[in-house]
C-alpha cells in the first residue's frame, strides 16, 4: 500500500519522458489514467500510504506537504480507524518528529535504509519509530495491507446474487445500487460482531438473510417451514413425458368378442388347475 502510489507517480513520467516530455502528446494518456485513478487509487488510505512511506516523502517533502491532500488522507485515516479521540491528537503531536526527521527517526542508520526501495517501510517503522509509538503502530497497519483484488470478488459473487435469469433485464445502475446496499450491509454487520466473542457470533447465509430479500428476491426459509416444496419453472426440462397414444374406437361387435375370450381363457385355466 505504501508504494502504490508512488509508483504510479513513477510511470507517468516514464511516459513524458518516452513522448519527449511534449504535453501535446503525452497528456492525452496521462487523462485516460487519471479517469482510472481519480476514482479507484486516490483514497484516503493511498494517500496516507504514500505520505507514510519514508522512501517517499523526505525527498518529496515539500511538494506534499504543499499539496496538502496527502496529509489530509492521514488524518481522514487517523480519524476512521483510532477511536479514541485522545489517542487521535497524540498521534497528530507526534507526526511533527516524522516530519522534521528527528529522535530515531534522524538516526544515520534510518536514514540509510530509507533510500532503499526494496525496504519494507512497516519494519522501519517498527525499528525506526520508537520515539512515535502510536504513529508507529498506525503506519505499521496501513504500510502492511497488501493490494488485491479480493475486493472486486467479492462484488462479483454479489452481482452473481442479484443479476438472476428472472432479473436479467434489471438496469445497470438499479443493479450497481443494490450491489452496493448488499455489500456495505455485510460491513456492517462484520463491524458490529467485530467485537463480540466469537462463540456469539452469527453466521447466517446470504439467502437465509431476512434483510436481503428485497435483493436477492429469494425467502427465506419460506416453503421448508410449510413442508412444500417448489420447482423453478426455468429449469424444467423438456421432452421429459412421452407422446400420447393414440385411441382406436372399438365396436359393440368387437367389445362381445373380447369379452367371450377373456371367458373362455378363465375355463381352460380352471380346467387345467383341476387337472393338476
């Protein structure tokens, strides 16, 4: 996460350099990144990565802290995951040591290390931070997430769940704000059993949810109390039942005739019974 940003910032210039660094040529590809970036790789957390990562900020030192986004992404972070509010103005006291570069963080080894790219930044903030423990432990967290996609899985097996065959003609942006109802409704609830014991904790499938039906479009539980079960008529098979036969009319004269040999058929099995 510490480095996300920095290395894009690293590949927009690679590709002024490789257009001559003529504007004319190379802002047009600049803006179709940027379109992706503004929207996906500029939040609170990148920013604060970026901002935290030494190897980063004290040779760009004064255009972040001019710019002012940077350090506003840390405290939106400080804000969101430090809820104890005198533990929020302790770590804002002893970013000032980060800052100016001193205590453990001037020392000539630190210094050393953080010219490194292939450093971890989290361990020198577990060496170098001593002297902003808080700090140190909230950089630790954030330079420690790694960058996935698992997210965007999620969010697939979601859309999976609300775009069904019988909801297929669902518009694009009814279906992204159920998605997003869906997902951020399993934050919540992940955020309040967060602190419970996790004997007590709820595991309840998605369609066994109360609270997803309108979503899902799926009851929950609603034919096994009842002791009925359905069938989807989108999944019946065809051809499953064979052709109907053809009735052939029978006369009285022919209905007298069958009826004599199904007699006589009775007597020579009696007559053969006795014989026995």
């Amino acid at each position: 996460m510490g480095f996300i940003h920095g290395c894009m910032l690293d590949a927009k210039k690679d590709i002024s350099v490789r257009f001559d660094n003529d504007k004319s040529r190379f802002l047009e590809v600049w803006d179709i990144i940027d379109k992706r970036w503004d929207n996906k790789l500029k939040t609170a957390l990148h920013m604060a990565g970026y901002y935290l990562n030494p190897y980063y900020y004290y040779p760009n030192k004064l255009d972040i802290e001019i710019d002012g986004s940077f350090k506003e992404g840390l405290i939106t972070c400080i804000s969101k995951m430090v809820e104890d509010p005198i533990m929020q103005e302790e770590i804002l006291d002893e970013i000032d040591h980060y800052q100016e570069g001193i205590w453990s963080f001037g020392r000539d080894i630190a210094v050393r290390q953080r010219k490194n790219k292939k450093f971890d930044p989290a361990k020198w903030w577990m060496n170098h931070g001593t002297s902003a423990p808080k700090l140190r432990n909230l950089a630790a967290r954030i330079l420690g997430l790694t960058c996935s996609s698992s997210a965007c899985e999620r969010n697939w097996s979601v859309f999976d769940q609300v775009h069904t065959k019988r909801r297929s003609r669902i518009l694009h942006d009814k279906m992204s704000d159920l998605v997003f109802i869906k997902f951020n409704s399993k934050l919540k609830d992940k955020k309040l059993n967060k602190r419970k014991d996790p004997i007590e904790k709820q595991v309840v499938d998605v369609l066994e949810d109360d609270e997803n039906e309108w979503i899902t479009s799926v009851v929950p539980n609603g034919d096994e109390e009842q002791g009925t079960s359905t069938i989807n008529p989108l999944k019946r098979k065809r051809g499953v039942y064979g052709k109907k036969k053809k009735m052939i009319p029978v006369t009285p004269q022919e209905d007298l005739l069958s009826a004599s040999e199904s007699d006589d058929d009775e007597d020579t099995d009696m007559s053969s019974g006795s014989d026995m």
